[in-house]
C-alpha cells in the first residue's frame, strides 16, 4: 500500500441512529407508504367499490 501511496482509514462501527440520512430516508417511506394507501382509498371509493 505505502507503494501505492495509499493510507488505510479506520472507520467506526456503522450506527444509523447518527446517520441523518437514515432518519430521512425513514420519513419518506413512510410518506410514501401514506400517499400509496389514501391513493389506494381513492381509486376504490371513485369507483364506487368497497375497500378490499
């Protein structure tokens, strides 16, 4: 590696609880998932089905 000139990093135990993009990108599955569900009740509803 030193050949190479390249250095070896350490990095720390993965944590997503210190991750913000982890806290993102929960929110926005669950906003996906919401979005999926009331455009599912609609679709249902315009057409005058019940909810399955």
């Amino acid at each position: 590696m030193e050949a190479a000139q390249c250095r070896l990093l350490y990095l720390p135990p993965y944590s997503p609880d210190l991750n913000k993009i982890e806290k993102c990108w929960s929110w926005l599955k669950a906003r996906i998932r919401h979005c999926i569900e009331v455009w599912r009740i609609r679709c249902y509803t315009s057409k005058g089905l019940t909810i399955p």
